[in-house]
C-alpha cells in the first residue's frame, strides 16, 4: 500500500500519536504496552493505531494472542522522501540568498572604494 501523505500527516497531527510512533520507534510493543504511559483507556489507544495504521505508519503483526506493532518502513520513508524535497528546495534558496548577499557585499565594497 502506498502511503497517502495527506493521511499521513493528518494522522501526525494528533500529539498522542506522534507520542505512540515515538516509543515504536525504540522497539515494537502491545496496545497494553502503548497505552501504560497514557491517562486513556486501551480502546482509545487501539483507535489511535487504527489511524496510525490506516496512514500506513505502523504494522502489526500476529503472535498468538498478542499484536505487536512496529513502525512501517514504506510510510516513514515518505514522509522522509517529501521531507527531503524541502530540505532541498530550502537548501537552494539559502544558497541563492547567500548568492545575492555576497553580491550586494560587492555592490557595496566597490562604491567605498575612491
């Protein structure tokens, strides 16, 4: 399944979800697991990796009775790959900035010089 980053990050949105993909990031772990630092009950836990999952963020697994889940690899990787497509659109406008800049230094030294 091809993550839908508008899903994505409507799902990032939510602080307790950032918080659960956070402690997914360390290990995978049970709902019961993911639910003992949070004030809330486990169903309302399970309806945030409901959405985690359905945003394609995070996989579960079957373990007998268990469901671990983990993060997905193929839903943090695109929002690393959109991510990254800023961090280069912003690494070549600073660069242009920096261009400009070092222009009007030049600008400005050539008109001190008698």
């Amino acid at each position: 399944m091809t993550p839908n980053l508008d899903t994505t990050f409507a799902a990032l949105a939510d602080p307790t979800r950032r918080a659960l993909l956070a402690r997914l990031a360390r290990e995978e772990a049970t709902v019961m697991e993911l639910a003992q630092p949070f004030s809330m009950s486990q169903p309302a836990i399970s309806r945030h990796l409901k959405v985690l999952e359905e945003a394609g963020l995070i996989l579960r697994r079957v373990d007998g009775t268990r469901r671990p889940c983990r993060l997905a690899p193929d839903g943090v990787a695109a929002v690393d790959q959109w991510l990254d497509m800023l961090r280069t659109a912003l690494a070549r406008n600073y660069d242009r900035l920096d261009q400009v800049l070092a222009e009007m230094k030049s600008e400005t030294s050539k008109r001190k010089t008698p």
